[in-house]
C-alpha cells in the first residue's frame, strides 16, 4: 500500500556518579534506561522464480549475484498493531577501586546487572504470507525476556614495577525467557521454555619489562560454562563446557615513535544449544569452536607526530567454527548454530591517519581476511547439490565436501577513506566538511559459496557548523545511491509453493523436489537520504 517501512525510534536515559570517598577508595555508579520503538524491518525474499542453478535436485539454488529491491511485501494487517519492535532495556553498574594504603596494589570489585524485555512482531515470510503458510504462525509476534548479572574481583600489582601481574575471578549469569504467539492474542503456539547460562572464570597476568624497550607479557584465563534449557515439557537439557586460554605478548619499542609486537592467543567459544522446541534433536546441540590466534604488527607516530600508521598481519587457525544455518525440516524453515570442520584465516590490517595541514585531516584503513575451510562437510551440499562425497568428522553424517570455500556472509576485503577540512570563524565557531567512503566485497549466503551480495560502496558527505556548545550538520547519505544489500541469507519462498506445473516448465515439480523451494533473503538498504541534524550540548 505504499506505506513507509524499516523507521526506528528511541528515547533513553544515562547517568553516572564517581564519588571520591577516600585519597584511596573510588566509587563509580552508571545507571541507563532506553525505549526503542521501531517499525517493522524491510527484508525480502528473492522468490524461488529466481533460481537458476541444481533445477532437477531438492528444493533447487541460485548461483551468481543476488537481485537488488526497493520494495517489500509484509503482512502488516494480521499483526494487529503488534509490528516492528518495541523494547525496554535498564542497565546497572557499579566498581569500588581501592588503592591499598596508597601503596599502588590495587583491589577493583565491578558488576552490573541488564534487564531487556521486548516484543517483535513481523511477517518471517517476507512475502506478504497470502496462502497463510503453515497455519499462518510465521506472522507472528516474539516476546522475550532477558536478565544478566555480572561481578568481578581483581588485584593488581603496581604499574609502575618492572614486572607487574594481575589475578582475578568472574562471574556470569544470563536467564532468557522467549516464546512466540499470534498476534494481538495470548495464543501462544511456539514456547522455546527457560535459558539459563552461567560463566564462572579465574585469571590471572604477568608483565614483565625485560629492558627498556622489550616487554613480555603471559595471561592465563580458566572458565566454566554451564548451558541449560528448562523447556516448556518440563525436560531439562544440559551440557557444561571448561577450557583454558592463555595468550603470549612481546612488545619491542623501536624509538618512542615506533612500536612492534608479536602476539599469539588461544581463544574459545563455548557450545550452544538449540532452543527452538520444533527442532529435531539431530540438530539440537552445537559444539564448542577453538582457535590459536597468531599476529605480529606495528605501531608508529610519523612526520612529526602528524600521522599514525598501524599495520599487522595475522593467521587463525580455527576448529569447529560455529556458524548459523539455515534448513528445512517438514517444508519448515529453521535457523539454529551448527558446526564446521576446520578453518583457516590469513590476513592484513592497515590503518592510518594523517594531519596534510592545520585544518586538513584525512584518514584510511585496509584489511583482507582470507578465511576458507580446510575440513567441511556438509549435509545439505551432499542431499541437495552436489551429491554425498564425504564423512563430517564432526558429526560423523555424510555431507557434500565444501573445502577451499570461503566462510559465508564474511568480506573478504574492505576499506575506508576519510577526510575533513575545518575553517575557525574570529567568533571561536567552526565550519567543517567531511567525506566518509567505505568499501565491501562480495559475502556469501552460505558456505556452498553459489549466491552472493556484491561488493558495496558507500559515500556519505556532511558539512556544519560547531562550537562548544552546539552542532549543526547538513548530511547526505549514500551518495552514490548504491541499493547492493548488506547480506544475504539462503531461505526458503513459503509463499510461491511447487504444488503444480509452473512457468517456466523447468521451475516446476520434477524428481525428487519438494513443496517448499529455495529462497533468499535480504535487507533493503538505505537509499540515498539528505537532513539536518543538531546536536546541544549542556
């Protein structure tokens, strides 16, 4: 109906008290509220008429460079005044810093406690739902619940010590409530039950100044994860993960201008479960990722102090990557977190800004992430594509092998320009203008690497004028109008079903396909937009 889609509004609260109780003793207090009141999202489904790839398997594919939109098609009525989010967020911290007896050891106890409550409502067909697929439950409404609780204690040596160290403990506490219903009523259909998260972790650090210019450094973490889902049967599921990190730091000061590292860190993430209650417990759990993390760089002020140039260059070497994937169970579309093999990542990073003159300011950065599987194998490839060529090692299930893919919906370059030009008024005003280009480059929907967004190029331009005070800037975004979308997700067209012949003939049933064919979804981007803006400042 032409109506204006994909606007957000907020209004929010933030304060913060540091009261100096003692020489020695600091207390800080933050507190924050915000209300988000945003209209419905502008995603779409690229319809399965599009395809033009695996036409005689399962639910067929696109290949190449997906369509560009300027419209979408949502179910807006049967959401009954529930669409787009409406959110509540208050977030508490607290940190008392003692430095004991003024002696430079110093004892910090920190915490904070987050409460979100929200409901999101929104046609998850993203194609106006007019057969109401599947009983109509994917216009519907989300409503989810959230706390956390966080505290930490550490002790710390002097700073000002040739060798320095750090121990601590932590903790974390995280209960989600999430459950799905029709619109405008308490007809709840879809119930993901309790979600109950705890972290605990201890750590601890040694620095030490070898001489003036090399320093070492060797940090040491253990933690905890213990993941339960209480879900709405009364079944209780529960898996718990520990892992040890440690990262390795040496830093070399060249002059006082330049500095050089070498860092190499053991990261981890721990495993999830999958909540959705409709999933089949084939797909319920996801295991934890690791990966050793290497990376040797540089830090320097040059020309006087008039630039700084950071540049580094690092590999990661990851196991059972976590990724999101999307399937089809019963026709039914889910997403949920399953895991890859192996993975690895070579990249660069390049950043730097520059002072040309007094009032002329320019800034650039450049990084290339080169991250493909080594090991995937990967069920849908194998039932849907291309045939089972291959045993997961993760799961044991045959798959489609997809190594020397690249990872999907991850650029494997991108890069910005910048640049500002300042005039002082004799008032003490100033005029400014400034241009901001950044730049991506094609992201795959998933990890057979056949659809993809393109490259993206964004120019946003501003000009204004500033004083202490106050802001005043004309903007225009997306100058170059560029409608590329951001991401793409492979999906499913739960409106345009494959019940009968078709046109064209070779888009219709044949062996093998099912009901539901592939589709895939992207957001609508912004297109070009010009407004003021004024910001004061008391």
């Amino acid at each position: 109906d032409g109506r204006i889609v994909g606007a957000e509004q907020s209004q929010g609260f933030n304060g913060g008290l540091e009261w100096r109780a003692t020489d020695n003793l600091t207390l800080d207090f933050t507190v924050g509220y915000n209300e988000d009141d945003d209209d419905i999202p502008a995603p779409r489904v690229q319809d399965r008429f599009s395809n033009n790839c695996f036409l005689d398997q399962a639910r067929q594919y696109y290949c190449g460079e997906v369509q560009e939109f300027e419209s979408v098609t949502l179910e807006v009525d049967r959401l009954n005044g529930e669409d787009g989010l409406e959110r509540e967020v208050l977030r508490l911290t607290g940190k008392a810093s003692w430095d004991i007896n003024g002696s430079g050891y110093l004892l910090t106890a920190s915490g904070g406690y987050n409460n979100a409550e929200s409901t999101f409502g929104n046609d998850q067909t993203f194609l106006g739902d007019g057969i109401r697929f599947a009983g109509g439950i994917f216009v519907r409404a989300e409503d989810l619940d959230r706390e956390e609780w966080s505290g930490e204690l550490r002790f710390e040596s002097p700073a000002d010590e040739r060798l320095r160290y750090l121990v601590g403990a932590f903790m974390y506490d995280r209960e989600v409530e999430r459950y799905r219903r029709f619109p405008g009523t308490d007809t709840i259909f879809q119930d993901f039950g309790e979600e109950n998260v705890e972290n605990q972790a201890i750590f601890g650090a040694v620095e030490y100044d070898f001489t003036e210019k090399l320093t070492g450094t060797v940090e040491l973490r253990y933690q905890e994860d213990t993941i339960e889902n209480v879900q709405a049967t009364g079944n209780v599921l529960e898996v718990t993960y520990d892992s040890t990190q440690t990262r390795f730091t040496l830093d070399y000061a060249v002059n006082e201008d330049v500095m050089t590292y070498i860092n190499v860190a053991q990261g981890n993430k721990p495993g999830v479960i999958n909540t959705n209650p409709l999933l089949p417990e084939t797909a319920r759990y996801a295991d934890e990722e690791e990966s050793w993390n290497y990376e040797i760089g540089f830090k320097a002020n040059l020309m006087d102090n008039r630039m700084m140039l950071n540049a580094s260059l690092f590999y990661i070497d990851w196991t059972q990557q976590q990724l999101t994937q999307s399937a089809e169970f019963g026709d039914i579309p889910f997403s949920f977190i399953t895991n890859a093999g192996e993975t690895t990542v070579y990249g660069i990073e390049i950043a730097g800004d520059i002072a040309f003159t007094p009032n002329w300011t320019g800034g650039f950065s450049y990084a290339l992430a080169d991250a493909t599987f080594d090991e995937n194998c990967d069920p849908i490839q194998g039932s849907q594509l291309t045939g089972f060529d291959c045993i997961s090692k993760v799961t044991g299930a045959p798959g489609g092998d997809v190594s020397g893919n690249q990872t999907p919906n991850a650029a494997e370059h991108m890069a910005t320009l910048s640049s500002t030009y300042t005039i002082p008024t004799a008032s003490g005003r100033e005029w400014f203008l400034r241009g901001d280009y950044s730049y991506m480059s094609k992201k795959y929907a998933q990890v057979h690497n056949y659809a993809y967004v393109g490259s993206r190029n964004l120019l946003n331009l501003k000009a204004g004028l500033r004083s202490d005070d106050w802001t005043l800037i004309f903007f225009v975004d997306n100058v170059l109008d560029d409608l590329t979308p951001s991401t793409v997700v492979r999906f499913a067209d739960l409106v345009n079903l494959n019940i009968g012949p078709q046109e064209p003939p070779e888009l219709g049933n044949v062996p093998g396909t099912t009901v539901v064919e592939r589709g895939f979804l992207v957001p609508l981007p912004r297109s070009r937009r010009a407004g003021l803006s004024f910001t004061y400042n008391f």
